[in-house]
C-alpha cells in the first residue's frame, strides 16, 4: 500500500505544480477575454447551481449565523407546529425547529459525501492508473476485483460495510466511498489508457522519458479531468446515498441532524405535517441537481 | 439523354447559361464576437460539361462556398449577401425543403472523407437506393437493377456482391466509388466534389479523378472541384479559382492561370507546391558513393504481428534492406499498408523486429533493452505526421522543448533554457511562442516545435514520419526548406517516411520503394524516377498529379 501512497502523492504534488506554474500574461490575458465572453452568455442554470451549492456549504461551516434555534434541543410545548413567523419550517415531534436541523444538517450531510468522494477518488483512481499504465496481468487482476465490486448492489455492499466497520457518520461515509471505488478506477483506468496511446506521450518515451516521468508529466495530468468532474457529479449521487444509509437507520444514530435521518423521523408523522419530510427532500434534490450541474459545466470546459 | 435538365453540347449560345452562378457571395460564422465574415465578394460561373476548381489552403473559405452552394452550410453560418443561380434560379431563397427538390437531382455532392460519409449501419445497395427513393424513380425492383447497374458503372467488381455488404467490407477506394454512385445517380447537371481524393493514395487517387472524368464527359454534368492539390486542379480543370482568405486572388482558364499567373498569391503556390519537375539540385556535396560511413543499416528487417486469436501472423514488413551515408536523406515510400511507417518504427526503437538486423550510428538498436534503449534514444529521434497529436497539450512550447533535456545528464536550469531559445532560433520561431500552449499555434508551428524538441537533444538521425503531409502547400515548403537548412548545418540524416513522390524527389538523396511490406524498387532518387525498376514503382510516378497538362507549355 506504501508504494500506492507515494504514487499518490506525488500525483497530488504534481496536480499543484500544474497549478502553481504561473500561467503566463498572455494565456492570463485571453482567459480573462473568456471571462467576459461568458458575461455575456450567462447561464441562469449553472449561476443557481452555484448559489444553493454556496449557500450550503455556508451552512455547513457557519451554522449560527442562520438560525438562534438549537438543532438537538427541543422546545417544550412547541411540537409538530406548522411553519410560521417564529419556526419558518415548523417543529418537529420533540419541539425542534426544523429549518435549525437541516441547516446544522448540512455539515453532517456535507462532510460525509466529501469522505465518500474523498475514499472512491482516492482508491479507485490509484487503482485505475495503476491498471491503466501497467497493463497485463495487473490491470487484469485489478480490474477484476474492480468487476467483483461492481456486482454487488451498491446499497448491499455500503450496508454490509457499515455492519462491518460500526455505526457512525464516517463509517457511513466510507461505505459509501468504498461503493463508488469501481466507476473510479474504471474512469481512471479508460482516460490512463486512452492518453498512454497518444503521439505526445509516445514522442515522451522517444526523448528518453523513463516511465514515471512519463506518467507524472503526461499521462496524469490529461486523464485527471475528467476524473475531477467525475467526482463533483459523485458528490451529489454520494449525498443521496448517505441519506438514504441515514433513512434506514445505517447512518449517524439521532439526535444527529443529518438530512436522511429527517426524512426517516419525520415518515410517522407525514399525515399531520408533511413538511417535516418534504422540505428536507427537496433539500436533498435541490443539492443534488446543483451538484450534477456543476460537475456538467466541467466537463463542457474540458471540451 | 432522359434526365431532367436537357444538357446538350456546350454551344454558343448554351455558354451564356451557365450551370452555376455565383455572384458576390459572402458568407459569416457566429462566434463568440459575433458574425465574422469568411467569404468575401466571391463570384464564379460554371459551365454546362466544365470542371472548375475551387483552390485554396485550409482556412481560405473554398469549401464554405461550397457549401454555401448546396444548402449546407454550417448551423452558425449565414449566407449575409450575394446570388447562386442554379440554373438561372436563384435559390438562396430556397427553404430546406424546396432545396430537398434539387439535391441529388440537380445538384449533388461528393464528400471528402470516404469513411465517414457512409452510414455503417446500412448495406451498400440500401444507400445507393436511397436517393432514387426519395427521388420516386420507379418501383422496387426498377430500383435494384438500377443500383446495380450504377455500381457497375464507377467501376466496382462483383456489384451484385457489394450491394449487400457494409461499408466496413470495403476499402477507401471502394467507398469513395459508392458515393460517386450515389451522386451520379439522378445524372445531375453540377456536381460538387469536395477534396474527393484527399484521404486516399496516390494510385487510387488518380483512378478516382479518371472516373470522375469519364462520367462527366458521358454524362455532360459540370464538376465544381474543391481541391488543396493544384496538381489535382491543374490536371483535371478547364478553369481555375484561387481563393485565399475567403477572397478570390485570381481566376481563369487553366493553362492561363498556371502558365501566367497575375497575383502574388498564385504565383507563391505554383512555387511552393512540390512536382516532379523539382530535383535536389541544390545539393553542393556529392554523393560519396561506397564510403562505409553509414548511419543507419538496415539487413533483412521482418516483421510480423499477431492477428486473431489464433496463430496467424500479418507480416507487415517482409525483408527490407537499405543503407543510409551520413548526413544524407534517404526517403521510404509506399501508400498506405506498404510497411512504411512499422520500418520507421523498428528503426526508432518503438517496437522489436521479428527478425534482422538495425545499425543506427554503429548500434544495434535490435538487442537494447531497458536503460540502453533510453540513452540510445539520445542518437535518433522521431518526428510524427500530426503535430496536433504529438505535443503535450498541457505543456507550454518551453515546457515541450525543455523536456528532453531532463531526460538525460543534468543541466543547470540556465543552460536548459539557453539551449531553448537557441534551438527555437534554429527552427524560426519567435521566442514569444515559448509561453504559448500548442492551441495557440498554427499547424506549421506546431511542426516547427516538433523539430525544436526533436533536436533539442542533438541526435544524429531524425526520422520523419510523413512530417510534412498534414501541412498546407506554402508551409510544407517552408518546413522542407527549413529541413535542408538543418541538414547542411548539423550534418543531420533523415530517414523521410512519405506517400509524396514529388516531396520524396525534392529532398531525399536515396530511397526506397515499398509495396505490401515488400522493397520493390531502390537506389538514388534519380535512378529510380527515371529509370522505374518496377511496375509499381511506374504507376506510382504516373499517378502523381500536376503531369497531364505539363506537357503542354
């Protein structure tokens, strides 16, 4: 595994010397001429996107500044009110402001589907790489434990993980992660491949290039994009996912205020005040569709 | 003569009427800053029986007119002023579907890539019959005998065969015969025929503008010619239109144009464009015949690959031998499939013969492995066909030409650049380009980093991989001039891959001829143009275009 690390790491290191490697005047100056270029075709979709995905994540990291209502403790008397001047959302059945727990929810929610991304990226774009430049009997072997991890139902496989590792928000999340490894390391490995039969990384061979160089100077920074797309279109499906672990009672035991677990607390009570249900879910749709929208503009730029 | 349009010998008075007017056209594109103009003020006529070719470089708005002719222009394209008549009606105006009357009917098309341009999903006989469908020319079995009869006539073996299989069973030629079927079908009065040989070889090239000849002399249907190839134009044209930038710099009957050309621009073409007529006369240094200093020998090379899953073996290359003197050109040519480019490749290192033996500088590149075949690569280096293809889009220029270097012995970062600004010098390009991505440069650019980074090691051999075909005329000759510069000046040989007989014989010393993995015909550039030892070796010379009319004047 060390060997993968350090492969990981200087993957990493690279993707910031690309960064870092001062772009010059004039590339700066026609991107900027491209900024204005987009002034002028905006995109009310993707601006929206943006914001709720903004708004969010100002939840998730500055909760206090949204509500004064606390998001584990209820107010006595004050249950299943409907929404008003005072509970914007309402309450739920132990006096708890609604708006309150699905703003500090965001963090929980947030956080997980970043561990997940975090896991699936990781692993499974090490793993797609390596498949992907070594070819042979390696990438046979790791592509068919990547095959025998696809063929399991997603939600089976993140729950028997969690049975394995423990209940918890993080165990959750790596569930989840560990389930999104296989279209990683498939992405990876495709883009990897795609790239090695290149003339560029070819005519890299041909002036002496020795194979990890090779691979850090080309073959990395061509296949990672659409990776890197890949993975804001996951951080969507990841939030659904971890809900839905939420929903099912796999995810952070209550009083946690995670946005799957509303869903699942307010399910008893959706005859007498459905919003306690709904507005979380469309919570959760909202974030999503932003999420997949992002991630869509990504992959145009890339084009 | 059955068809619709009653087109008779050209006469006095049917020349006033031409097939194809154009007058004042202009054409824009949308793009981010808005419309931008393309085609500026281009008027031509076309003939009843004539051939005009439209020539141009790319980029210089030849096949937008086209387009813009049939209807067909680009979805951001906007024809902003002037007239088409067709026939003396203007159809501009047309709506998509009053233009569906005419296409195929009176106006047809031959598209430029063969491959592309046949669904892969249909057979053969279905897309041929197609256009009689949707032309209502009679009954089911009225049309299967006329779409045999149609692929008899462009010259295909065994219609009855092809007109159930797939365009994946046919070769390029084939294709491109099918789709002359399908625009000859109605006996149209114009074709437009835009670069229809452009993607494939020499000898089916010449087959190709035969058919497209005989079937306009037979059918008396006018031929607009879009074409980058002025050998092609010259060859083939009664009349010739040269555009550049959209606009036209001159145009006029064939023999004027190309005997007396009146504007600059012609004038630079016909002296850039590469024919037979140019030989290595240049060359000061003679030819030491016998010397034993060679830089790259080449004995009994095989090489076979795997085909299937059984133990068939292709054998692409079938005992090729050849020598190379130091400091000379010795150029390999064939059409596609000969070989060519897998010697090329054996020779550079990319992959191990099945059997013979490689000297480049002395070393028997066969045998390296591993650490040895990295430092040989210091001694040889490859220049690919595609500068698109072949340089890192993600690097900038300096990035590209520096990275070599890090390859091997360290340098100190400020030698690394010194050596490249000076070999950026070396290939003529300005030192602003250095911060520039590939995108930025234009395609002869690109081809001149290609060399910068090739050379930037100093090797002793470069191996060209038809460096030079993806280029325009003009700056193929800029890039050819700048490889004989670089010869005289470092002692470099070149090994020059190439399907061009008349580039082969403007730069190489010696070559070889290759013909289905096999070496037909070798020896000095002279001796083997003059003196063809081989059947093919003949045929290749005479399908090269630009000889028909040479005679001439």
């Amino acid at each position: 595994m060390t060997g993968l690390n350090t492969i990981g790491r200087s993957l990493l290191r690279d993707d910031a010397d690309l960064l870092e490697s001062a772009s010059p005047k004039s590339e700066r100056a026609s991107s900027a001429a491209k900024w204005l270029n987009a002034g002028r075709y905006i995109q009310p979709g993707l601006v929206l996107a943006w914001f709720v995905m903004a708004v969010v994540v100002l939840w998730a990291l500055f909760p206090q500044w949204f509500t004064s209502y606390s998001a584990t403790v209820g107010v006595a008397r004050q249950q299943l009110r409907p929404p008003s001047a005072e509970h914007w959302l309402g309450t739920d059945a132990l006096g708890r402001d609604l708006l309150a727990r699905i703003i500090y929810g965001a963090g929980n929610s947030l956080s997980g589907a970043l561990v997940a991304v975090g896991v699936g990226l990781l692993v499974g774009t090490i793993l797609g790489i390596v498949a992907g430049s070594a070819r042979g009997r390696i990438d046979g072997a790791i592509m068919r434990g990547v095959d025998v991890l696809l063929s399991i139902p997603q939600l089976l496989l993140s729950l028997s993980i969690v049975i394995l590792l423990g209940f918890g928000t993080v165990n959750a999340a790596i569930a989840v992660g560990i389930t999104s490894i296989a279209s990683f390391a498939r992405l990876a490995r495709s883009e990897v491949v795609r790239v090695r039969a290149s003339d560029y990384v070819e005519a890299a061979f041909g002036s002496g290039g020795t194979f990890s160089r090779v691979l850090l100077r080309h073959i990395l920074p061509n296949s990672l994009t659409s990776v890197i797309a890949f993975a804001a279109l996951q951080l969507g499906w990841a939030i659904l996912t971890i809900s839905t672990l939420g929903f099912l009672g796999y995810g952070a035991p209550p009083p946690t205020p995670e946005w799957g677990l509303l869903i699942a607390e307010g399910r008893n009570y959706l005859a007498r005040a459905w919003w306690l249900t709904t507005v979380p879910g469309v919570v959760v749709i909202l974030v999503v569709l932003s999420a997949n929208r992002i991630s869509h503009s990504f992959g145009k730029a890339r084009t | 003569m059955t068809s619709a349009i009653n087109i008779k010998p050209a006469t006095a008075d049917l020349a006033n009427l031409p097939v194809l007017e154009i007058s004042n056209l202009a054409v824009a594109y949308r793009s981010h800053e808005g419309y931008q103009r393309v085609v500026h003020e281009v008027s031509l006529l076309v003939r009843p029986g004539e051939v005009v070719a439209l020539v141009g470089e790319s980029g210089s708005g030849k096949t937008t007119t086209a387009q813009a002719v049939i209807g067909l222009l680009a979805e951001n394209g906007r024809l902003e002023s002037g007239v088409v008549r067709l026939n003396g009606t203007d159809i501009p105006s047309w709506s998509q579907k009053q233009l569906d009357t005419i296409r195929g009917r009176k106006i047809s098309l031959i598209p430029q890539d063969p491959t592309s341009s046949l669904n892969p999903v249909k057979t053969i006989g279905d897309q041929v019959a197609e256009v009689l469908q949707i032309h209502r020319q009679g009954g089911r079995a009225e049309i299967e005998a006329r779409v045999i009869e149609l692929l008899t006539r462009v010259g295909l073996s065994q219609p009855e065969l092809r007109v159930r299989q797939y365009p994946h069973e046919l070769s390029g030629g084939m294709r491109q015969r099918v789709l002359i079927a399908i625009a000859v079908a109605l006996r149209p009065a114009l074709i437009i025929a835009d670069e229809p040989t452009s993607a494939l070889d020499v000898t089916v090239q010449k087959r190709i503008l035969d058919l497209i000849d005989e079937l306009r002399r037979e059918y008396g249907t006018a031929v607009l010619l879009v074409t980058h190839d002025l050998g092609v134009a010259a060859d083939r044209a009664n009349h010739i239109v040269v555009l550049k930038g959209g606009r036209i710099q001159e145009q006029g009957p064939t023999a004027d144009v190309l005997a007396s050309p009146r504007s600059e621009y012609t004038r630079k073409l016909l002296a850039d464009a590469p024919s037979l007529g140019k030989t290595r006369a240049a060359r000061a240094r003679p030819l030491r015949i016998g010397g034993g200093d060679n830089a790259i020998v080449v004995e009994n090379l095989v090489q076979d690959f795997p085909v299937g899953t059984r133990r068939d073996v292709f054998r692409a290359v079938d005992g090729v031998s050849f020598t190379v003197q130091r400091g000379t050109t010795h150029a390999i040519v064939g059409e596609s499939g000969s070989g060519k480019t897998t010697t090329a490749r054996s020779i550079v290192g990319f992959q191990k013969p099945t059997s013979g033996r490689i000297l480049v500088d002395g070393i028997d590149v066969t045998t390296l492995r591993g650490e040895s075949l990295r430092r040989f690569r210091k001694t040889v280096q490859l220049v690919y066909q595609n500068p698109f293809a072949s340089l890192d889009p993600r690097q900038t220029v300096f990035q590209i030409v520096e990275e070599p270097l890090l390859n091997f012995d360290p340098l100190p970062r400020e030698d690394r650049a010194r050596k490249v600004h000076a070999i950026l010098d070396r290939v003529g390009l300005p030192q602003s380009a250095l911060a520039r991505k590939p995108h930025a440069l234009s395609g002869g650019q690109r081809q001149r980093v290609a060399i910068a980074r090739a050379l930037v090691l100093d090797p002793k051999v470069l191996v060209l991989d038809e460096a030079v075909s993806a280029l325009d005329v003009t700056v193929q000759a800029q890039i050819l001039a700048l490889l004989d510069e670089l010869q005289q000046a470092l002692g470099l040989t070149y090994l020059f891959i190439s399907h061009d007989l008349a580039v082969v014989r403007q730069i190489s010393d010696t070559v070889s001829v290759l013909h289905n993995g096999r070496q037909v015909d070798s020896g000095h550039v002279e001796d083997v143009f003059l003196r063809p030892g081989s059947a093919y070796t003949r045929e290749l010379i005479s399908a090269i275009p630009g000889q028909l009319n040479a005679n001439q004047h």
